[in-house]
C-alpha cells in the first residue's frame, strides 16, 4: 500500500461492494511505518482518521485488533 494515500475495498462473494476506506497522509497514524490500522467501532465513520487506531505490534495476524 501507498505511504501517501490509498484506499481499501471489501467485497463480498458475490463481488458486491460492501465497505470501502480512503486514507492519506494527514491520517495520524497513516505514517507508512508499517502498523496496522483497526477501526476502533465497526458502526463509526470510517472516513474519518479519528475512527481509527494503529496497533502497537504493527499487526495482529491470527489475534483481535483492539
């Protein structure tokens, strides 16, 4: 992914759009420093930098995210 900007798109089984995020670099924790972003409330803005939250261990493969 883009150290800059970038989006993400989540798509179903049928191929159905179902959510889609647009960061950039004046997202606090978009940094390109390779942590991990989870949305902090699943039923927030996504679109808005504040509704996130960087890992502190740059990733949570296998593990929940907050």
């Amino acid at each position: 992914m883009s150290k800059s900007e970038d989006s993400v798109k989540v798509y179903n089984e049928q191929g159905a759009l179902v959510d889609q995020v647009h960061y950039d670099k004046s997202w606090p924790d978009a940094k390109g420093n390779g942590k991990t972003l989870s949305l902090i409330d699943p039923d927030s803005d996504n679109s808005v930098s504040t509704n996130w939250v960087a890992a502190d261990n740059f990733g949570t493969p296998g593990e929940g995210n907050l």
